[in-house]
C-alpha cells in the first residue's frame, strides 16, 4: 500500500568511527544519515580503552532507539553502528545489529550489510563442530568463522573467517582494541571513508559525512581489508582479487541523491537516467512529473533533455511512517493516498509524462495512473529510469520472489496494460550503463537486470 | 534548528462529516490530510443517534493519536476533528480540542481554526457572571458565550454567541443534533465545503476530500453559518456583513499546494509568485534551487521564468520529526543539517538561486546560505517569494513578537549581510496580489506585510 | 474476581501541606500512604509565593502518576493531593482531581472526598445561570458555586460554596493563597490536621503523618474550616451545627489498621470488633484464619477472645495490582487465586473459623469456602465483622444497589448456603457499637447497616 | 531501603509443563506462583507439534511481560518457564530465560535455577573449541555442552553435558520433541512434578500447582533426569549418587510458606523455627511482632511457645513494588517507612518481641528497631528465626560478599548493638535442624550458617 513497498530494498547501513571522545554520539548522527538504508532496527556498540564492548540495539528508528539517556551509557572512542531493514518473517530484536560475542577472551561486535552465498555449507560444518546459533543471520555466522579459526590474534581470525565467505559484503568489526572495515572483492555495496579532526570514519554512503562535517577520503576498495587501531590506519588485502561488482541499483534507487559512490554522484546518474529516458522514450507531452521523492532527479534529467515542463504533480506527505496501521477494512484502499497527492492544476487537461525509478509488483504504479487520470490527466506516461527488474538479488538486497516481479512474467505491453499506462517504456540496459559512466557495464554488478549473478547463488531451497 | 521552526504557523486545522457510517475513521483521515496544519495535538468528538458526544483527543500526530481501538470506539454518523499548533508555553493537552461541554441537558463539541480578537473583555464579562475558565482558548470562551446566550434552542445560542466575538473563526461545531459550521464575516481562514456519497464533509482545505474520495462542492462563504442536520443542509448568514480577507499566506506557506483555496490553485499561485519573483528579482545565476518542501512550486515557476535550470541543491530527510531532541551540546548546530543536506554535484562551482517562501528570524536562511557555500557554490542569491514579514498575526497564526520579526528591524540589505547572501530579494507586495489574482489587494488580508489588520487587534498586554 | 472487589470501597483520601519548602514531594508521600483509599487516579496541585497553581493528575498509582521529572516541576511551599476510586463506568482522567480552575483572576484548586447529596437542584440552578459542566464531579460543582458567590475575597466565596451543599465532604482547597480545609457537619469523611517542622499538613488519615515523620495534632472537627495562609492557622465554623455522624465502616474495613480516628486506634478497633465477634458467635473449632489482609485484626481478636489458635491459613500474594486481566475465557476462574493461596497444613482436617470484615455480594466469599475445603479444612465456620450491610452508602464510598447486597436480599441463613459455609454469623449492632466505643450508636453513620441516613438521600433517578 | 533488600534472594523460578493444549497459559500463571522467586525478568518458550520452538522472555513482572496478545502467540502443547532475579550489574534483557538456540536442527530451550561451581574451567575448554559466548549465564554454557557433546540424539547429549557440570541445577529444557527435568545429585534446590488433567507439570515450588489446580505428585529426587514425551514421563538416573543437600534456606525464608518441600510444609517448618527459638531465647515481653511477611509464620509459632500474644504491630503496604525510586535525596531515608508503618496502639508502652527471618547486613533490623521505639515501645528484642548467616551461597543464591554480611565479622552482642535492639537472639543451628525435621543436619545444605560447602566452590575470582 505504502508506495515505498514496492521497490526493492537496501538490507542495511553501517556507520564506524575510530578514535574520537564522540563516538556514540557520531555513530547516532552517521546512523541518521543512513536510515533511509534500514527503518526496522537499529544499534550502536562502542569500544573503550580496555577493550571493552558497550551496544544497544532495538527495533524502531535511529531517533527511537537512542534517547539521550542510552546514547550516554555508551561510552568509549572507538564506535560502530547499523540499521536494518529485513522482510516482515524475519523482523525480530534478535536479529539486529551490531551483533556482541566474546571468546577467548576477546570482545568482538559485528555490523554487516550484504549477503553471504555460502551460508549453507558453512553452518552445516560449523554446526557439527559445536556451533550454536541464535539467529539466522550472516553476522553470527561470521563470528563462529572467527571462533572457529585457527589460533592467533583477533585481526588473523577475522581474516580467515572472511576469507571463508562467499557474496557480498560491506563490513564492520571490532575486535579486540581495532576497528576492521572489509568489503567484499567485488565490491557488491558501497563502503566510503572519511576524516574528522583526525579520527577516521566509515559508512555506507558518504553523506553521513556531510551531517557531522567529516571530509570524504575515498572509497574503501573492493577486496580491501582497513584495521584502525591505536597505529592509525592500515590497508591489507587479504582476499583473492575478483572484477570490481558494484550494485548499479544504489544509484537507480537506494542510495541517497546527495551521495557519490564509485566516484559517481548519484544524483548526476539519475538526472542522467532520466535524460537518456528522455532520448530513449520520448513522448509527445506538456508535463514531466516526478514519483517523489526517488524520481525526482531522473524527472529534471527527462525534463531537461525532452524540453517538456517539469512539474510536482505529486504531493508526498511525510507524516505517515512506514508503520501506519489502516484503522478499518473500508479505508484499506487509501493506502497509495495516505502518502501521495495530485495538484489537479498541473494535471488537468495535460499529456503527462510521470518517471518512476523502478517497477516491482505494479501494483502502487497502477494506483498511481488511476490517481493522475482522477485528477484529469488526459494522457498518462510511465517512463521508469531503469531496465525491467527480472532477477531477484542474492547480494544484499531484498527482493520478492521471480513469481511476483511483474517483469519476470510480462512484457512491457502487459505491464503497461496492467498499470493503465497510455505507453510505458523502461531504461534499456546499455543506457543504463552510459549513464553510471560505464558502457561496457564492467564494475557494476546487473543481476537483477540481467540474471548474470557475479557469484554463485545458493541452490533452492536456501 | 528546525528549519520548520523558522517558519510562521498555522494554528489548526478543521475536519467535519455530516450523516456518514464511517463517521470518525474519515474525520482521521481528512485530519491526517490536514496534519501540516497543526502536529501538535489532534482530536475527534462524534455524535451518535441519541445525541451523544463521544471525544478523543490526545498531544501527537493524528497517526499516534487514534490508534485503531480508539478510533472504534468513536460511534455515530457525525463527526468533527481538529488538529492543533501552540507555542510551545501554552502546550498542553486541556488546550487539545474539540472541546466538549454539557449545557442545559444538551451536548457540545467546537473545534476552531482561528483567533478572536475581543477576548479581553468578553472573558470579562462572563468571569462577571461566574462562568469558570479552565484553559485560556477562544473555543472554551465561545462555549461560555454559549451557555450564556438568551434560552432557547442550541442553534438560537450559538449564533447569539457567534455574533458576540470578534475576529477569525473557521469553526466547527456540535450543538444538539447539527453539525454547525461558521466562518467570520472577512473569512481569514478557509472552510471548504465537500460531498461524499450523499454525506457534506466541511474541511479546512480541499485536499482533505482528496484522500477520502469526497467531491469539492464550494467553499464556506465569509460570513456563512452551515447547519448539517436530519434536514440537510441549510445556509445562513447570521453575522453583518464585512470585506472578504482571505489570508494572503494560505497560499504563500501554510496551506498544502495540492489545495485550491478561494477558487485559486495554491501550486499555480506558488509558481506564479516564483514567476513574478523571477522578473523583480533576476540574477544571473547558473542554477535554481527550493529549500524542500514548502520552496519548491515557486522554485519552478522561477526556473520557468527566468531560463535557469532547476535542480534539486538541497535534499530534505523525512525521518526526523519535530520531536526530535538533540543529545548533546557539543552537537547541537547540526540542527539544520539533520534535515537538509546539500547536492555538492549540483551546486560546485555554480551561481545559485535559491528560493524560500519566506524570513522569519533568519536563522535557517543564515545556515542554509552557509550549507550551499560549503557544498562548493560560487554564488547564494537568496530569493524570498513574498514581501518581508513585519507584522505579527492576530487572526489564527503564531508569529513571534515583532522584536523578533528580522524584517520588521532590518533592511533588506543587513538581513542579506546576516544571512551572507550574496543577494537577498523579497517579492514586492504588488507582485504577490498580481499573483494571487487580486492586483488590488481587494480580498486578502495582508497584515503580516503591511501592517494594516482589518479587525481591531487587541491592546497590549491581552 | 479480585477479592477486593466483594467490598464496599472508599473513593478518596487527601493530603495538604502548607508552608513547606518540599511541598510536593511530601504531598507524594503523604498520597502513598493514603493509596489504599483510591488507586485509579492520582493528583497533586501545588500554589507557588505568587497564587500561581501547577497541577499534575492522571490515571494509575501515586507511583506511576509522578515520576521524578514530574514531581519536580510541581514547585510552591503548598502543596493538596489525592487519590480516587471511582466505578468503572465514570472512570476518566476528565474526574481526575485536584480540578484546577481560574475566575475572577484567581485560581482555584479543589481535592474532594465525600459525596454531595443535593447535586440535582444545585445542578439544575447553575446550568440556569449559564455554568458549562465538563464533569459530573462533586468537585467541579462546587468550584461553579464559588464562581457563582456573591463577590467577594475567594474564602468568603468558598464559605459561601460550601455552605450550599448538603452531604459529605472532607476537602481541601487552594484558593487564592491560602490553603483551605473543610469537613461537613457531620463529620461523614475523617480528617486530620498534622504538624511538620512549623509547616500543617492535612490528612484523610493520620497514618500519612507517620510516613513523613509529621506530628498528629488533632482531627479537623466536623462543621470546622482551617484556613491555612502566611497568618498561620485560622478555625472557622461557618456551618450550621450537626450531631457527628462519622462513617462507622472507616474502622470496619477502608482505614488502613495504623490509623487512629476519632481518637480510637483503628487497630484497636478491629480487634474488639473480632473478641466481640468471638462472644457473640462462637464455634467449637480448631483454628482461627483471617482473610487478608483487612480481617487480620479482628480474626486476632477473635482468637484472643475464644482460644483458639491463630494461623495464616490464606497466604495472599501481592504480585498482582488490580488491573490483572486474565488472559483467556478458560483460566478466568483462577481470579480469587492469584491473590489467595491455603496453607494446607494450617487447615487440612481442621475446623476452621474464618473471619472476614464484611460481605458485599457474597461471590469472593463463597470461593474463599470452597478453597478452604479443597486444601482439607473439615469445618469451614465464616465469620463476619461487622453487621450485614443492606442499604447503599450516599456519602462518599461507592457500594452496589440494593439489589445486589446479598444481605439486603437474603437471610444470614441463605447466605450461608450460598457460601456453602458450615455456619455464618455476622456482629450485632450493638457489639460493633460497643466495638468503636459507643454503646448508643451516637457519633456514627451506620447507614449501611441500619438504612437510618443522617442527611436525606437524593430521589431516584439521582 | 527496602526490607526486602536486606535478604538473602533466590534467583530464580522454573514451571513447565508437557502435553497440554493450554500450555502457554498455564505456565503463564504457574510462573506467577513463583513470582517470589525472581522479580527481574520472565520468559516462556513453547514447544510445538512440529518440535518448534517459540519463545518470549523481558524485563518485569510475570503480569507485566506477558500481555494476552503476547501469550497468544506462544502455541504449542508444551512449555517451559522461568523467572529471575539477579544482581544489578548483570541484570539485562540478555541474560533473561529461558535461553533458546538451535544446533543440528534441533531446538533447545533451557531455563535454570543454580549454580554451576566448575564454569571457570569448562567454560575455558568450549573457548577453545570456537564456543561464541554472548552471556555470563550457566544456561548458555550448558547448551555448548550440549552442543560440543558426542553425536547422537538430543536426550543423550543433555545428559553428556549435565553429566559435565558440578554445583546446583534445577532444569527445565526442551530437546527436540521432549521436556527434560533435571535435578542435581545434592538436590540444593527444589523441583516439584505435579499432574494436571493427565498433563505432567514440573515446577520450583507446588504452590504453583495450587494455582492452576494441578495436584502434587512427588518431588523430582535429587539426581534425578525426567524426560515427558509422546511416550508419557522417562525417569533415569545419569549422575553420580551423592548425599541430598537441600537449601535450608528455602525453609527459613525463600519458599512460599503455602508450598511443601522435600515433604516438609514450609509454613509448619517456619512455625516450628519460631516455636524453637521462643524456647532458645525466651525473654520476658508483652506482644510479638513479625516482620510482614516473611516474619508471620514464626512469629505465630513464638506467640504459641511463649505465651506471649501475637500483633501485626508493622503494618506493610503493597502498593509499592521493588523498583520504586524515591524522588528527592531530602527523602530518601522514608525506604523502609514505604514499606511498613508501626501500628502505635499494638506497640506504646509495650516489650515488644520482634521476630524476623534473618540478618543479612542490618540496615533495614536497624531502622526496624528505632520504628519500633518511635511508636512507644518500651523495649525491643529482636528474634531471628535462623542462625546467624556468616558465609556466602554458591549455589544459586543471591549472598553479598563475606565483608558485608554482619555476622561474619560481628559478635551478636556487636550486632545488638548495632541494631540498637534490647536484646538480639539467632536460633541455633541444632534447633533449625530440629525445626526441619533433621536432628542430625543430614540432608540439608546449611553453608550459609556453617561455611561446610557440600561441593567444591569455585576459588577466586572466579
């Protein structure tokens, strides 16, 4: 119902920073930055100067999770944090991040965002070597590869765990008294770093940068491998080299528009989808409007290359949370509503163009063409900045089954059937790749696009 | 910190249904559409077959006000709701409304956008004549008025009371077994009028019909007085006769742009004054940005009219509401930047115009200037579009005292110094009525620019 | 279900303090003590050095209504409080008190144990004159008599309040800057004044003197008004005459056993009324067991008195406040246990008198019976302290209509079938007179034993 | 502050139950039964059809964490339960039971009440093998036994690892589709098996058999593993035979008075304690008073021994739970007053006896005695109804260290003194093991009193 529902969703952000009286209260900050990446949990867990580890963790909001009176408790300068979103099944406390164990002696915490491939094989045998498992999360399961790893200090365990993994990873960890950021060879999801008075920060995208005025540094590298300590910061490279993978749908979507990832501002890709739209799909209309917030740059891009006005023909309100709860059965059908809104004077009577980023199921698409003919619309053209989503992910993402993307199992007639759209036209592949500055699409991971999976997927059942 | 905060306030927004099953769950819906209006406390009374109130009302969002069992219990076919904006002293739930009395064996219920200006003396007057004030708000003192009225039926006594107050009223009012729905003589604040499957609904603004489906049927005149009840609906006009002074700042700031207030589109005249602000105003400059969301129409209409591209500089999160509380001292200047967060792709290096509705204090603008300039603009033409604010309100709006009011002590070059503009423009009071529709001024109440207030205001102190 | 339910309930205690730097604070205490005389609502007013009045009232335990935060806002050196019972129906934070209003720019404050008997023509007068009534409260009706007194300083106006109404009361007022406390002719409600460090306090009972290490001074006599200001103490009695008629059932069952009133130890009391009960019905037995915790006194007289042995038989756990909602239809008959527990060995072949204050509609008691046998108890003797109560209370205590009395309906014989006891005896009048110290019965309203009302009771409908 | 503070506590409850459609619900009110034992945190997990385990566990009351819709949710046909209390430094939701994982797919779920003495060297054995610890708790450590033990079926490897573990257990644990009970080879803390409608239940305590109507079959022996499955109830015998030990201190103080342990009626035992000591420590007196309510049964039996007649002289409210945090530091010192009032009529003028059940640090006997006297007694002598307790518990018992128990470092005389009492007397040894029926002392553990630990305690630190 929710408009957000139907798109494809980032599983997670992480936020670290090493080496500043702060910590918590910048992890709290750096977390709010991200939220957009995890609504359903959140949590912190710091490390003091005895090695010492602190977490919260709960399920909510960043702004929920962390009163003033819990962010205090967490003390220490060393800090690493998480949000999560995960599929309503799995939605539980238990699950949520930074995930806290101590063996041998050693506190270890762990903050994830991706998707391990070779979950299966690695539980089976952790399992019969007396592993016990609380949850079925890859967090937990890297921490029994760390407790199971041959003998030696903290760093060389957490290595030979994360040399065992397969898939996607974007990484945080503390161990003993460092801070370890490791991103998977591929380089599936976005890890950045940055500076602040001389602590080193990492996060998934480098705009919680800007909301504690951290300069961005660079990226953390695909197959990169950060320990920050007491010795500062040191670059290792532990894993076998593989093609640069990185997650093109983070600038179709997930990402924030005031983020640049690989180097790429993604709001310049989506205005640059949006143009290439424009030149690949162009329509005979008066108006371009956007579905907002996500299809706002790709609306100017189509607007800008297409000469058409651009408009906000859709109001979004923000004072419903993701949370809502329709009072009765009669009103279920407001859903769409509850969230958008038509100018009728910028609709009315005029061939609208409206630009989506993505379609999933259809079924909010659909609302929303019935919504702008109610408010006079004489044409309706879905323009959408990204190829048909065919394939669902297994890096990190949570995607529905191929059954539910409508994609999968329809053409774009029968989709633009579906939606009531008077045309509808999708981003062939190739302009997708000129527009994130790659036409050969090499670095960038398409799966969900192109079913072509960079790693092997798990065989069915998982 | 807020930049919500730097803003003028609506007082309150007014919902009522007349003859409908799902009475309460659409006043919470047409609330919800009218959030913007008022976050601070929200509340529904429904009347049943027998003539009796039911009331909830609650400090929160109408989200969190009326969960589902609370919604359940509010029977009957006759609704009214409201949600309310106070300064920050005078919050507190005994000042929620609708407001619900007994009097004489019959059962009251008032819920009010607006403010009487002659309260002094007729709280006076009824204190006199021992009638016990329990809050200090205009609903509670017309409700007094009410019981004092010469006998006869609640109708007779509420007109006798309207008739007494002076100033703005949009009010809603339960009274017997009719839903009474009253506007001042002048109309400062809307009253919408609406159909929804044989029931009228009466709203603050249009786009509360939206979201429940009701058809816009015409607003409450100035001066009307609706009676809902078994008869239907009857039109009087029980007050003497005054000029129309519709708030001109409906359609600058407070109002939804997805509402048609006065026959005119809000959106269309948001584009209109950024239009006209683009032609007083111009400057050469490479790019044109809103501060999100209430900038964002004008923004367009002054791309539109002066040629520069528009773009989306300043990126708005949606996750932190009003409520949000800082943790600590050492980060409390990132208020701002907890909401907004620059586009650095569109702004580096460029000449920008930024467009805002309007300069309260000046603090935000002071920031927001400072933001841009980090993120790499050359240049910070700020672009105001309405007149400077002066004047403090007097009919239904928070305004600070004028000692506060940066225009009201400022000419437009310090404030420009102030807030390290680059160039800082306000829209020309004549402009705005060319906008709006009305190039006399004819019509609008304008106080808040120009000082002159249709209705005597009361002496200081109140 | 609850044990505590079968009982008639006390629906208020006071406590004021004036002149006392910790005014809240000790109101807070003084409040806990007096819980047992009210747990649904909680509330606390407080008048600083500039006749300025916070408040704060709400829903649940003294506990949870004020929480550190609260309690520290609620400044001034005087300070009334008060806990309320209420029957389920009327039960509304809206009747929570102290109610707090303002007329005639002075504020009043009113906290209110006792019950009004004339409220119908006083009612019927106000609303004539224009009163707006948002309660059904005793209280609020007497604050509209204050605003309705001929002019005049606010005590004279309270004198004159007070003296149009009819009843029971036992209150306390802020009214201007003075704390006022007033007990009605006869006496119905206690009262007591207490001395801490030069500061008077006020109390229901003198057991919230003990808590805060307050002196018992004397009880405010009936007919009398303390005016308590910077004069100091002032006595006052501005009503007409009335032959004392205090509320026997304060020493049968609601004052808690610490408490001295009326010069007699409530203690003390009850355990004459448990030697009296031993004389006039004794039973050849093995065991004496009281229903806790109220029948501990009287049962230890009763053992006194007779022989035989003392036990705790019953062993009543205290985990569960009144708000236990059973959570499924098919364990809601565990209800009397979870509160009572039999010590098997204390019963198990035994005759057992079992002795209880008093019995209201005979449900707990009949499983108190049946719980006795089933733990092996060979006789079950109930044994009752007071006299049947047959006539519903008008003065303040919340007791069921005539017609579910058990006792107003049936014989002591039916009764003792239904409860399914070997045999049932309840004290004579003559034996509880002698109990509290007055063999003619002068001095006490022991209408709900006798249906001899001191003051006339309100027709039906009231 | 609180009296209950200065006791000895019992960390923790276990209830389960096998093979009953209302499983979930029934353990829901056997843990109320038991709600003495373990205020902190309460869980349940449920046992389903499918051999699934479900399960809820938080902070609070047993009432407080199990709402209807909460224990809804917990389906299945059986059930274990558990409540705790513990130290404040490790009180957190983490360490709350039943702890639930998963290992070679099966589920376990266990819930303790003990204490294993050998986890030091354990617990460093399952570090090495790549055990991941998340808590401190025996619970955890004994599923990595489980998990770390030699393939084979889920019963054989509870019983490897119980077969591991030295000290104190009373466990309840699901394993695969069985409900196990095991009780240590001493027998330290009790375990009940009950029968409910052909449902077998297992509980701390058989009071909370009483509750739910179940009836008491036998203790769970010593040494003794219970294993309810499809195939009805399994008694083995895994262990080493050892001589019973069970805690004398459930006798004195922790158990129920309403419960029978090892076949002895605690409130008979507790009576007899009180009987021994009138005979051990006469003195000449007017009344008895027991602390309420641990103090009652005792102090009945000295009444009955010494002729000397039994009061309530200590009034204690219920109003107030454990978590109570007093406002002001000005006020701190009412602790104890929150909890108990003197009853001045019982006690003026009067030698009073008090009885209570032990000393642990004195503060609270302290204020007890200047209580006493501030209410007019004329003498007070403090009976304790237990040896003085000079060493501490490793066997499941919340006990201070040794530095501040004032018995290990202070003569009677010393603590007298300190206490302030006229006189202060501790039962001997040899009169509590007559009291609980062991002449000899054989059977029972009492190193609490004597320092002879049946099993080797842990060295320090531990």
């Amino acid at each position: 119902m929710d408009p957000d529902d139907d798109h494809f969703r980032d599983e997670c952000g992480v936020f670290g920073i090493h080496g500043h009286p702060e910590a918590a209260n910048l992890a709290y900050l750096g977390l709010h930055a991200l939220q957009h990446r995890g609504q359903e949990s959140a949590g912190i867990a710091t490390l003091d100067e005895a090695a010492r580890i602190t977490a919260h963790r709960a399920m909510g909001l960043v702004h929920d999770v962390f009163p003033p009176e819990v962010l205090s408790r967490l003390g220490g300068r060393t800090a690493i944090g998480h949000v999560r979103y995960s599929t309503a099944g799995e939605s539980h406390l238990r699950n949520a991040q930074p995930f806290v164990v101590e063996h041998g002696g050693v506190a270890y915490a762990c903050a994830h965002n991706g998707n391990f491939t070779n979950t299966v094989p690695l539980r089976r045998r952790l399992d019969a070597a007396g592993a016990l498992f609380q949850t079925t999360t890859d967090t937990e399961l890297l921490l029994h590869l760390i407790a199971h790893a041959p003998p030696g200090p903290p760093l060389d365990r957490v290595m030979a765990a994360l040399r065992q993994v397969e898939g996607a990873f974007s990484m945080l960890l503390l161990a003993g008294d460092s801070l370890v950021a490791a991103r998977d060879p591929y380089g599936f999801r976005p890890l950045c770093l940055g500076l602040l008075s001389g602590a080193y920060v990492v996060a998934s995208e480098p705009t919680a940068f800007d909301l504690i005025a951290a300069e961005y540094v660079r990226d953390v590298e695909p197959g990169e491998l950060l320990v920050l300590d007491r010795d500062g910061l040191q670059s290792l490279r532990p894993f076998a080299a593989a093609p640069r993978r990185f997650c093109v749908f983070e600038h179709v979507y997930f990402a924030r528009p005031d983020s640049t990832l690989g180097g790429r501002s993604v709001y310049a890709a989506r205005q640059a989808l949006g143009r290439a739209l424009a030149e690949t799909a162009p329509v005979d209309a008066d108006v371009v409007i956007p579905v907002p917030d996500s299809g706002v740059p790709a609306a100017i891009g189509y607007a800008e290359a297409s000469g058409v006005p651009f408009q906000m023909g859709l109001i979004r309100s923000h004072y419903v949370g993701r949370t809502f709860i329709e009072p009765q059965q009669t009103i279920r059908h407001f859903g769409v509503k509850l969230k958008l809104n038509p100018v009728r004077e910028a609709l009315a009577g005029r061939r609208v163009v409206c630009v989506d980023d993505s379609i999933v199921r259809g079924t909010t698409s659909r609302k929303i063409v019935k919504m702008l003919r109610d408010a006079g619309a004489r044409e309706v053209h879905l323009r959408i900045s990204s190829p048909p989503t065919r394939w669902p992910c297994f890096y990190g993402i949570d995607t529905p089954d191929r059954a539910e993307l409508i994609a999968a199992n329809h053409s774009v007639d029968e989709i633009a059937r579906y939606v009531t759209a008077d045309s509808l036209a999708f981003l062939p592949v190739e302009a997708l790749r000129e527009a994130v500055g790659s036409p050969s699409g090499e670095g960038f991971c398409e799966a969900c696009f192109t079913g072509v999976y960079p790693v092997r997927i798990p065989a069915r059942p998982q």
